[in-house]
C-alpha cells in the first residue's frame, strides 16, 4: 500500500512537471505576447 501511494504521488508529481514545462515551451514560441503594439497617428488641423 505505501509503495502504491509512492507511486501515485511521483506520477503525479511527474505530470506537473510536464505540465510547467510545455507552458514555458509554449510561451518561448512567442505565440502568446502582451506587448502592445503602438503607431503614429495622423491629427489633422482643422484650418
């Protein structure tokens, strides 16, 4: 029985692990980005 819960507890241990990883894969791909993108504006004069 313990080795039984050693086991549960290191898969899932495990699964957190692979879990973090591929976020942080996914996040260096640059496929998700907060930047905010800014340009210039043209502001006619009304004259």
């Amino acid at each position: 029985m313990k080795a039984k819960k050693l086991v549960l507890a290191i898969a899932i241990f495990g699964g957190m692990l692979f879990t973090a990883q591929a976020t942080n894969i996914i996040d260096l791909d640059g496929q998700t980005t907060t930047e905010v993108k800014k340009k210039a504006r043209d502001i006619p004069s009304g004259g």
